[in-house]
C-alpha cells in the first residue's frame, strides 16, 4: 500500500490523488471524442464538472447512509470527529455514479444538449475515471481482495482497474458511436461494469458487506442490468412499433 505522496511538508492522500487523475484523464478523453458525438469542448468541460460534482456528493451520501446503517446506533457514532472522519473517507461508486448522471442529464436539460449525446459520452467518462480511480483504492487499502495462501491480499482493486480500462480500450477501437449510432452507449456500460463488478465481488475480503448470500453491490448490479435490459427491450419495441406505422402511412 502506498497511502500518501508527499511533496515537501505536505501529504497528500493516494486515494485522492488517483481520483484527481481519474477525473482528468476521463476529462480528456471526452475532449478527444467530443467531435464523434457532435458536442462542443465547453459543452463537455461543463458536462464533466457537473458530472464530478454530482460523484462526489452521490458517493459520500451513500457513504454516510450506508454506515448509519451499519453504526448509527454505536454512541460514539454521531460526535462531530467521527462524522468528520466518515466525510474524509472514500465513497461508494454506485453513488457516485447515479449522482454523477444525476447532475450531468441536469446540465444537458438547462444546457439544451442532446441527452443521448451527453449519456453516450458518459459510457467513455466513466471508465476512464474507473482505470484510475480504482489503483487509489489499491494505494490506500480500501476495498481490498481476499487473503491468499501466502497471507497477501488478492489485487481486485487492480484487476478492476484494468477491466475498466481494457473496456475502454475495446472502446475506442471499435468505436461503438460510428459503428452503431443508434445503440445508446451507456447502459451497454452500464451491464459491462456491472457483469464485471458482481464477478470480482466473490474476490471482495472486507468484512459485513453482505446481505443475505450476496454484497450489497451485487445485487445493485443485478437490479442495473435488469433495468438496462427492461429500458433496451422497450426501446427496442418502440422503435419497431414506429417503423411499423412509418410503413403503413
């Protein structure tokens, strides 16, 4: 583990540093696609920054209510130094990730972009920010994997890294946008994260993360993946439907 680097006096967490990383490398990313999906530079800076803002608040918030959950019923759990250290600690990506799409599809409203455009883009966005983001998680000593034979602890957080990023890689070789316009990016990234994620949860060694015979992130996982496949069958048979009456006419 590598918890801080340190420049002169000052310390600064791994975990926030790889964040940092995260959020810029996703950042140009967007601005080295943002022609294949016929959005303005601005329009992406923007979409971003509502986007990280919206991560970071989602995060913490299923942070805070996840351990008074787990603790609010501890004494020691509601003093101010306690609740401070729960806002410094790291966040749960599912709430980031409703919190970022939460805020970037508000931005697209006010802004008056194309919503498909901004969602698309954000299939690219959040599998950048994951190739980073998650090596903080290793740094730091969250998250971490199970006990191996030898008493080390099993890399998920870097084997998750690198799923997101060989994701992205595919990605951008293919180029999904130009090749199939009309399929809507983001929930096939949606259903590939969570695949992904539900799979190297068995891998998970952190204690008290489960309900009943699964983690609580699998089973977010498989609620996203049937919502996604609900939304694609439906979008799918409406589309037909209306080449169907294109057709009568």
């Amino acid at each position: 583990m590598f918890r801080y680097v340190y420049i002169d006096d000052y310390s600064f967490p791994m975990y926030s540093v790889m964040a940092t990383f995260g959020v810029v490398f996703a950042l140009a990313i967007a601005l080295a696609k943002h022609k294949a999906f016929g959005l303005r530079k601005r329009d992406v800076l923007r979409v971003v920054i509502f986007a990280v803002m919206g991560a970071i608040a989602g995060a913490k918030l299923f942070s805070v209510i996840g351990q008074i959950v787990k603790h609010g019923s501890e004494p020691h759990f509601w003093t101010a130094e306690h609740l401070f250290h729960i806002l410094g600690a790291g966040g749960v990506f599912y709430g980031g990730l409703l919190g970022a799409l939460g805020l970037a599809m508000l931005w697209a409203k006010i802004g008056r972009i194309e919503m498909k455009k901004v969602l698309d883009m954000g299939a690219y966005i959040g599998l950048a920010f994951q190739s980073l983001g998650r090596i903080g998680c290793f740094c730091a000593g969250c998250c971490y994997g199970i006990e191996l034979a030898d008493g080390s602890r099993f890399p998920v957080q870097l084997v998750e890294a690198g799923f997101c990023f060989a994701a992205l890689l595919v990605f951008l070789i293919i180029k999904p946008e130009r090749r199939w316009p009309k399929l809507p990016l983001f929930p096939v990234y949606i259903i590939i994260y969570s695949v992904g994620r539900f799979v190297l949860e068995f891998f998970r060694g952190d204690a008290n993360r489960g309900v009943w015979i699964l983690s609580t992130s699998q089973w977010i996982a498989l609620v996203l993946i049937a919502l996604v496949i609900v939304w694609l069958w439906k979008s799918r048979q409406s589309k037909t439907k209306g080449e169907i009456s294109c057709e009568s006419d």
